[in-house]
C-alpha cells in the first residue's frame, strides 16, 4: 500500500492504471480465438452427423458470433474487479483473471460436448436425475472423442502461446481507448440478437445458435427461482381420503377442462380428470377372441420411428421384418409418445396418467390410480417385465412394483453389482437378443395362463453397440443402395452408420422372437403390441420439427385378427390402456371400474376423429412447453397447424396461440393439482369395492394437559406393528394446539415412517395440518387442527409385520401446547387374499 501511495506522489499512478488495463486487454486477446475453437470443434461433431442445409449454416454462422460477444460480455464483467486487484497486485490479479478465463472455456467446451451427444443444449435436466442416474449416463454414453482432447489441448497452451508472444507489446493510447470501447460496445449487441426460437426455421437451428453456457445458466436460474418448476412432491397429499378443498378459481379451471373434452361425461370439478369410462371397444370387430383370456405382449422398442420404419420413411425401411408384419396388423404410423425420452413411457402406456415426476419416486408417494397392469392382475393375469438394463434408473422398478408386477427380469445391472462378468460392449444394457432369449428361459416357468408380458428393448440406443456389428454395418450399405435416396438423405445415413445398424439388429432379433414365439402352445391365443418410446433423437429428421421428437408408430398383432387396419388418425400411448381394456372386459366379464382418470380415450381408425385427443408432452428435463389439440400443436411460443398429409406447419393465428396457451397453463396447473392433492380418484372408492377395513389404532385420545414442548421429535404414539398385510392406511388426527401464536401453516408437519424390525426405511412421508372450523369458542391462540391422510401400501410386497412410527417433527424447537389429541388409523387389505393364505 506504502508502495502504491508513492507512486501517486510520484505521478505514476495514471501510468500504473494503463499498465494494467493494456495486460488485461493481452490476456483477453490470448483468448479470443477459443470461441472460434470451440466451435470448429462443434462443426467438426456436427457435420461428423448431419449434412448441414443452409439454415443450419446461417444458425452456426450467427452462434458464432453470438459466443465471441457472450466471452465479451464475460470480460467486460470481470473488468473491474480483476483490474483492481491488478492495480493492488499486478501479477495476483492476472492470475485470478487466467483461473476465470479458462474455467470459461472448459465449461463451454464440457457443454459443447454434451450438445453434440445429445443435440439440446444442457440445462434443467441437472435436477432431473439424480447423481448415481447422471454417473450411469455418463460411463454409458462416454466414447473416446479424439477431437475433444485436441480442442481441450488447444484451449490450454493456444493463450499461453499468445501471451508469450504478446506480452511485451503495448498499446498506443488510441488503440487502448479504441479497444476499451469495443469492449463496452460490442457486448451491448447482445440485447439485439434474437433470442428465441421463433427467429429461426425449427428448434434445432436455435440450438445451435446459442451460447451453450449462457443457455445453460439461464435455464438453471429460471428453474431454481421460478417456484411453479421446482419439485413441489416432498409434500404430497399420498392418498387424501376425504375429498379436497379446491378453490373456486381452480374449480373454474376445471370445469373448463372438462367442456373442453366433449362425449366424455365428468363426475365432479374436484377430480379434474374422474369420469365415466365409455370407451367405445373399437377393436373387438378385428378380433375372432377365444373362450380363454389371451395373453397380452407388450414391446417398447427403443427409439422406434417413422423416420426408418413403416410406409413413408424418411430413411427409407430399415425394418424388413416389422414392415412386413404390419400388413397383417392393426397398424396406426402417427401414435404420439407422452415425452422425448423413456421415463415417461410406462406410465402413460398402462396408466393413460398425466406425467408428473412422482411416478419416479422410491419412497412411497403416489396417487391413488388405476393401470392396465393393476386391472389384469386382479382378473388373474400373471406380469411380467423384461428389460435389460437398470431398473433403478428413473425408478422403472418403483413403478413395477406399485403396479402388482410378479417378475422382473435380472438385469445388468443387477449382474454387475453381483460382481458377474458383463461384456464391456454392453454399457448401457444387454442387446435386444440376449434379452428375448433370457425371456424364454423362464416364460414356462411361471405358475399360470394368462400373462402380460412387457418388454422394454435398448439395443437402438446410444451408444450404439450390438454383437457382431461389422455385419450389420455392411448391411446398411446395402440397404442405402436399394432405397433410391437422394444424396443428402444417403450422407446423413452413411454419418449414422452406427444408428441404423442398430435398426437391423433389432428388427433381426423382433423376427427371431416371433419365429420362436409362433413354435409355442400359447401363440394362436396371444395379442402383440409393438410401439417406441418415442423417437430417434440421434437423427436430423427428428429434430426437424417439435412434432417429430414424439410421433412413433403402433402395430397390434395377433393370429385372432380376422383382417387388418392402416390408420393415419392421430392418437397417443394415453390412449393404448383404456383400448386393450374395452376389448377385454366385457367378452371376459373383467372386473373393472365403471368411472376411471384416463387421460387418453379410444384409438382413432378414422378421421374426422371420433374422440377429443389433448396430449401435453413432457421433455427430459422436465419442462412442459408441448401441446397437441387437433389440429394444432403448440411448441413454446410457437404454433403448428396440421395439413391433409399430417405434416405440421407454422401458423400465425395468434388467438390459436393464445388460446392454445391457456389450456396448457390449465393442464399442468391441474395435473400438478391432482397428483399433489391426490385426486385422480377418490381415495374411498378406490378401496371400499376391493378391501375390508381394521383398526390399526383405534379411536383414542392422548392428553397433553396442556403442557408446554419445544423438542425436536414429540412422539404421538408408540410404535405399532401392523399384523395384516394391509395395502392402504387412513390416518386420522385432530388435536387442540398453540404454537407461540403461530398459524397452522407453520406448526409443525407429522411424519409417518413405515420401517421393518432392522429399522430399514419403507416409506417417509410429511404430514401437513389444516385448521378446523370452531364449534367451540377456544382461547387466544388456540386453534383446532386435523390431518386426515391416506397412504397407498400398494408398493410394498408385504407390509405385514412393518411398524408405523408417527411423530411431529419441530426441527425449529417452536415451543408446541398440546391438548386432547384424538388419533384413529384404520387399515384396508384383501381379506378374500388374507383367507386364502391362511
């Protein structure tokens, strides 16, 4: 400091500051070809895969741009601290300048890298998965990328170089000022560069326009700030018995959602989506049913599109064997999936559910709901699932268990923590054939007819590795040179060699399962359905359009079926469950409920079409930004009108777009609602026709007398162990309480926990009070509060001989005033199942 102050005496403070402004203006010359770096790289990764039309170069050429004045911007905020740092400590501040500059580049060249393997920018999914999830998809997807380790070389010594080269120059006063207010100016550009994807020919090009860290820090930020996208599920309503309290505004909503959904008849605004279940058995003419039940095969092909498949590919058939067994099917080419990735395929196939995270969760929270797994297995279908690769990954074992299912196959997973050898080619999962095979080993196994068996494939997903893949690399050779491609569709082919022959290798496996399927007794009395999860994201077509990224066909085969069917109605994977359903129930008199909570209807043969058909679409990272009414589909700010041929195109309607707007706030907003509240039936219904109700803790009451407690953990009662096998549990408290003039919102939530006799966790779930009408005037202070709760069992295999713990959790030491708490806990379980074990 002494030092500093000498040199303003001496007149050479003004001398110090262009020291440090010229050094800092040489360091940040030293970086600025990294932008131009990382893109190149970025080009090299993207033209590796797609043959660049004009619109992708305008988009590249502008993202060019658009980076340089993003590390600008970046410099210009850095400016004044790192040069007041330098003024104090000339070296110091240079080094802490450095460490930012090159924390930059690293990061924007990680999210380069993570933009041409996945083709969307990084942004929310963070939050999505959690970590053993992202590490699972990181050593899945990794591959040597020689490319990324010379850019990521070239981002360390290209400024080292630089500034040894430039360390001695100085700048002439001009040259200083005129770099100075380039610096100011040129970031300033920014707020005139479109932003949003309106301004470019599909989402795509907008992708690769933008600035890969800036998208990603925006989409981060607005995610945490923004309360209406957080997780809102650690304090779900897990199973509410009595029926909730909607507001007037929020009953409005939906009451308009349901005249909007005409032919089909609602039963009350505060189950938005409970109605009466009049699905139309539009199948059951195809069909020449048995006397026996069939059984039902379901397989979800991994990534099956109509970009390679079906009877306008944009490819051309990649598919010979499933190609061919369409034209002895039910085949429908324009089926939307529910999301653009596989979390949300299971659900909405054999739920018709509306998509919300909590289908993923482990402990215990879910809706009361119906699914065709559940119906079959109550009318005495033995499930089975098939997969081969981590069951835990978006909890795909979670949702199997709810729903009943008696089988999963061991998986890779599973094999690996074993500590069996597993082929290292296989990161991702077991390929397709060993799956099926592995099938068969154990399909006769199993005690009894009919079954559902549901197979998940995942050979066509990155990375891209089959057994014996040089075979069907040749392959694909030969398919380019019979499809009769025009030049650019041949390129992006040969770019995605590795893509397609994934394609043959599934579509090879799919004919080897059924010629070994058709040798089997059960065969004539089976019904096949065979869809995608949704849509290669890894070609350009899918990416052409937002419609793309969800359109996926639909083939349902039997040897019953009397003739076939081409549909180019739309429908979606909402609309398969209460299908298969309406074509059982009523020839097998099966056991099911006359109201339901499906959020799709019947598929449609014909157009016009007969059913209102509202799909909202969730991305993988969770947003909600896609909607499809017909005709129209909303994408963002964006809207989309389909034509005669069911092409989509831009529509500049803007009261469609507001309207379309609109309804979508009002389906998520009601969607959040009824899984939240626990409303997609009523939690009565859902078990008086099926279960007997016991007291677990019969009527009593507990008195405080009034004394005062301010410990963590105020125990309600002592721990119970339950005797039955009890599926559903009714929590009923109501209590006298004060709270240091606290409001019930913030008097302490009850938790119960489920444990077994080693104390390992089944279930941890938060209790909120809500306050209750006074019959009785109470002191100042006192209030009347109530928690009555219900909690679905259904997950568990077994929870008899599980013990409930309930205790409110004060982790603040609010001193609590307690006085006549009543509790009753009844339990609901199979009493006709109960009798037969005994």
């Amino acid at each position: 400091m002494t030092r500093n102050l000498e040199k303003r005496k001496d007149g050479t403070w003004n001398q110090h500051l262009t020291d440090c402004v010229n050094y800092y203006l040489i360091l940040t010359i030293a970086f600025l070809p990294l932008p131009l770096v990382i893109r190149i790289y970025s080009l090299k990764q993207l033209t590796a895969k797609f043959t660049f039309s004009s619109s992708d170069w305008h988009a590249f050429i502008w993202g060019t741009g658009t980076d340089l004045l993003f590390f600008l911007g970046f410099v210009l905020v850095l400016a004044i601290p790192v040069l007041a740092l330098m003024m104090i400590r000339k070296k110091g501040g240079a080094v802490t300048y450095l460490v930012f500059l090159y924390l930059f580049f690293f990061l924007s060249l990680i999210l380069e890298v993570y933009f041409t393997i996945t083709w969307i920018p990084l942004d929310q999914v963070v939050f999505t998965y959690t970590l053993p999830e992202i590490k699972n998809i990181i050593l899945s997807s990794a591959k040597m990328d020689v490319a990324a380790m010379i850019t990521f070389l070239l981002l360390v010594f290209v400024p080292l170089i630089l500034i040894r080269f430039l360390r001695n120059v100085k700048l002439g006063y001009r040259w200083l000022i005129l770099a100075v207010c380039l610096l100011v100016i040129l970031p300033i550009l920014l707020l005139f560069i479109p932003g949003n994807r309106k301004a470019f020919s599909n989402e795509f090009d907008y992708f690769i326009s933008t600035h890969k860290l800036d998208y990603a820090l925006i989409s981060i930020t607005q995610h945490i700030f923004n309360a209406s996208t957080r997780d809102v599920y650690h304090h779900i309503s897990a199973g509410q018995s009595g029926a909730p309290v909607l507001s007037e505004e929020n009953r409005g909503k939906a009451r308009q959602w349901q005249k909007k959904n005409k032919n089909y008849i609602y039963l009350n605004p505060d189950y938005p989506f409970l109605r009466i279940d009049n699905t139309p058995d539009i199948l059951g003419s195809y069909f020449q049913l048995k006397s026996e039940k069939p059984n039902l095969v379901v397989i979800i092909v991994e990534s099956l599109s109509n970009s390679f498949f079906g009877d306008h590919p944009y490819y051309g058939s990649f598919m010979p064997f499933l190609d061919s067994l369409k034209e002895k099917s039910l085949y429908w080419d324009h089926i939307f999936s529910t999301s653009d990735r596989t979390f949300g395929v299971l659900s909405a196939i054999f739920g018709s559910l509306p998509y919300e995270q909590v289908w993923n969760f482990t402990d215990g929270y879910i809706p009361n709901h119906y699914s065709l797994i559940r119906y079959l297995k109550e009318n005495g279908y033995f499930s089975n699932f098939f997969y081969g690769g981590d069951l835990e990954f978006t909890n795909y074992q979670g949702f199997l268990e709810r729903e009943g299912v008696d089988y999963t196959l061991l998986t890779l997973e599973q094999n690996r923590r074993q500590k069996k050898n597993v082929n290292p080619l296989y990161k991702w999962g077991y390929p397709d054939g060993d799956l099926f095979q592995e099938s068969f080993k154990v399909l006769d196994t199993f005690p009894h007819n009919p079954r559902l068996d549901i197979y998940l494939t995942l050979s066509t997903h990155y990375p891209f590795t089959i057994p014996d893949q040089q075979k069907y690399l040749d392959l694909v050779a030969e398919k380019m040179r019979d499809q009769g491609l025009d030049d650019r569709r041949r390129s992006e082919i040969e770019k995605s060699r590795d893509v397609f022959s994934t394609v043959l290798y599934t579509d090879e496996m799919l004919r080897q399962f059924f010629e070994i399927y058709r040798q089997r007794p059960d065969f004539n009395n089976t019904i096949f359905v065979i869809t995608g999860d949704h849509a290669m994201p890894e070609l350009r077509f899918t990416n052409k359009a937002p419609t793309e990224k969800y359109f996926i066909p639909l083939i349902i085969y039997s040897p019953m079926l009397k003739r076939s069917l081409k549909s180019s109605a739309i429908s979606s994977h909402l609309d398969i469950a209460p299908t298969l359903l309406a074509l059982l129930k009523r020839p097998f008199n099966l056991k099911v409920q006359g109201y339901c909570h499906w959020m799709g209807g019947p598929l449609d043969i014909e157009e016009p079409t007969m059913f209102p058909r509202s799909v909202f679409f969730t991305r993988n990272n969770q947003t909600k930004v896609d909607y499809f009414r017909d005709p129209y589909f909303l994408s963002y700010d964006i809207i989309y009108k389909r034509n005669s041929d069911n092409q989509f195109e831009k529509c500049t309607d803007t009261s469609i777009l507001e309207e379309m707007k609109r309804e979508l706030a009002v389906m998520n907003e009601l969607s959040r609602y009824t899984i939240e509240n626990n409303v997609l039936i009523p939690g009565a219904l859902f078990v008086k026709e099926r279960l007997t109700a016991r007291d677990i803790v019969p009527v009593q009451q507990r008195g405080y007398d009034k004394a005062i407690i301010d410990k963590e953990f105020i125990r309600i009662i002592d721990p119970i162990r339950m005797d039955e096998d009890f599926q559903y549990v009714n929590i009923d408290i109501q209590t006298k309480a004060q709270a240091s003039g606290k409001d019930s919102l913030a008097f302490p939530p009850v938790i119960v926990e489920i444990v077994d006799s080693s104390s390992k966790n089944y279930l941890y779930s938060r209790m909120d009070w809500e306050s209750l009408a006074e019959s009785v005037p109470l002191a100042s202070g006192w209030q009347y509060i109530s928690i009555k709760q219900g909690i679905d069992l259904g997950f568990m295999q077994d929870s008899r001989n599980k013990i409930i713990k309930l205790y409110i959790w004060n982790p603040m030491h609010i001193p609590l005033t307690l006085d006549s708490l009543t509790i009753h806990i009844r339990g609901f379980l199979d009493s006709s199942q109960a009798d037969k074990e005994r």
